[in-house]
C-alpha cells in the first residue's frame, strides 16, 4: 500500500479546455492532481511531424520528483495504422 502511496506522489495529471496557439497547447485547468493549478493555465509545446506528435513540458523543478533537479519531460504520440 505505501508504495501505490508513493507511485501517486509522482503523477502528474490535470484536464479541462485547451486551445492551440502557434506551436503551444494551452489547458485551462478545471481539475487536477495538484489543487495549486485549478485555475490556472498549463502551457506545452507541441511538434507534429508524420503520423508522429511530440509534447514537451516547460523546463522545471518537479517537487514530487526524487532528485527535485531540472528536468523537462518529452511525451511522443504515434498514430496507429
């Protein structure tokens, strides 16, 4: 049980509308895992190339991370066939 404990403290999860502008995908948060980003609006950057879509998260320090060092994370999407 302590380490599902532990595996929640390192998600990150949060929904609601989102727009596109240019090369972003802005989200203005209605829910998420962190109460401090209801309201607020999450930004990534986005690629497209192929059948292939990239995110990259803004660089930061993820306090609910091991190690709190810089990070930014790079999430890849392919379309199946």
């Amino acid at each position: 049980m302590e380490d599902k404990a532990r595996l929640l403290d390192s998600i990150i999860s949060y929904t609601g509308r989102y727009r596109i502008e240019g090369n972003q995908w802005v989200t203005s948060v209605e829910v998420a895992c962190n109460p401090q980003w209801v309201d607020t609006e999450q930004a990534r950057e986005f690629k497209i190339t192929g059948d292939r879509l990239q995110v990259f998260t803004p660089w930061g320090v993820m306090t609910n991370w091991p190690g709190q060092e810089m990070t930014r994370s790079m999430v890849t999407f392919e379309r199946s066939r």
